[in-house]
C-alpha cells in the first residue's frame, strides 16, 4: 500500500527536519527508530546524528529512494510496518500519516522508550492535549495522557510537505510515564463509548459494578481526569450474570 494512500505528504523543509532533530535532542548511544521515512529527507539527517538508527518504511518505492540517501553503517533501514513490530528503542522521531495518529498512539502507549517527536495533524495534536470536559476530548486523551507527558511544540506549515496538505500540523513531544496493557485501552474505549452517560450509569450498561468509583458514580464519563479513568478502570470486575 502507497503511504500517500494513508494521508501521507512528504516532509521536505529542511528546517523543519533541523528543528524536529533539536527537539529530539539524541545523545550518544541512543536507539533511535524512525516510522515513515518518506523520501529520506529526515533519515538522512537523523543518520548523521544518531549512533544507531533503525527505520521503517512501508512502500518499496520510497524504501528505495531512502536506500540510496543511506551511507552509514550504524543505519537499517527496514521494509515493513512498524506497527507490527516491536523494536527496541530510546528515542521516536517520525513525520507520520495522518491517518495513523490512532494507531501510533496505542501502538506508542504499549512500550518502554524515552521520549518521542512526532508531527502530526494539529486538530488530532489538540484532541490527544484535550482537558477533561471539552468537546474533543475522547478516548484517544486519556490513552495518550496516561501513558506520556505531552507538549505542543512549534507549528508545521504546509509548504513544508509535498504535496501539500489541506491542514496544518504541529510537532509534538512525548515523554512516557507508564506502559498501558492492551486490556486498559480496550476498556478505556469502552467506557468513553458512552462518555456522556454518567459513571455510575455507564458501568451498568458496559455489565461492570456500578459501584466501582462510588464517589464520582453522578459525574459524566467526559468530565473524569485521565487519571481518574485509570483508577476506575484498574479496579474494574464484571457483574455476575452479565
């Protein structure tokens, strides 16, 4: 599958790469893992600045052209889909497809790492930033926020890809705080499949006891700080019968 065909536009600024780079701030000895290379722009220069560099792309032909940029030995570059991985690394940095924001961040939420950068669309950057209450605030939030500090960096025009994109794009930086089991994010989504009921309410209806979190049993599932969410949900015990 072309990555184009998955939202993909071809980060070529080099001044955006230099500034994803600082934000990274790779030291010696770091693993570093790039999904996505595109055309090699980033790969190039992380190459130059990395002691080790594992990278994925998932088209033959951009894993080619990003081939014949590559001269380093500490390098490899991969034909794959990274997401079905699990590599081993210190340091993210990846200019990914849109379409796979979802996906990157549950995949990311699963791992033991240091740090990430990452740019992404800048409404799915707010939307996984989003605080309790608000409108955008969904699932995705909770799941992001639990398990990685995260903080909005500068802006990505769209004359920085190729071809442009209809939407702007934000850099962003993840630092992790905890690996989140498949089980929680499973249940997360549940739980926020009805985040406009309340709690109390919600757990009835998902087959849990409803006396799971008494005290914030009358509060909107959407108004319940990640945190919060993860204390209900490690707590969580099917009713019987159901």
């Amino acid at each position: 599958m072309k990555r184009r065909s998955l939202g993909q536009h071809y980060l070529r600024d080099e001044e955006i790469v230099k500034r994803v780079i600082e934000l990274a701030a790779i030291r010696n000895g770091e693993r570093v893992l790039e999904i996505g290379t595109g055309r090699g722009t980033l790969t190039a220069q992380l190459a130059k600045v990395a002691d080790s560099l594992e990278a994925y792309e998932i088209d033959r032909e951009n894993y080619l052209t990003t081939k014949s940029l590559l001269n380093s030995h500490h390098a490899k570059l991969r034909l794959g889909d990274a997401f079905k991985a699990k590599p081993r690394f210190d340091v993210l940095v990846s200019s990914l497809p849109y379409s796979e924001s979802s996906t990157f961040v549950e995949w990311l939420s699963e791992l033991a790492y240091d740090r990430a950068v990452v740019i992404l669309q800048e409404d799915f950057a707010r939307k996984i930033t989003a605080n309790p209450g608000e409108r955008n605030y969904r699932a995705v939030s909770v799941i992001a926020q639990l398990s990685a500090d995260i903080s909005l960096k500068n802006p990505v025009p769209r004359h920085a890809f190729e071809p442009p994109p209809r939407v702007n794009s934000r850099m962003v930086v993840f630092v992790r705080k905890r690996e989140l089991t498949r089980k929680k994010m499973v249940l997360i989504k549940l739980l926020f499949s009805m985040r406009r009921r309340n709690l109390k309410a919600a757990l009835s209806k998902l087959g849990f006891d409803s006396s799971v979190g008494t005290s914030l049993g009358s509060r909107r599932v959407n108004s319940l700080a990640p945190e919060e969410v993860h204390d209900i949900i490690s707590s969580f015990k099917p009713s019987l019968g159901r």
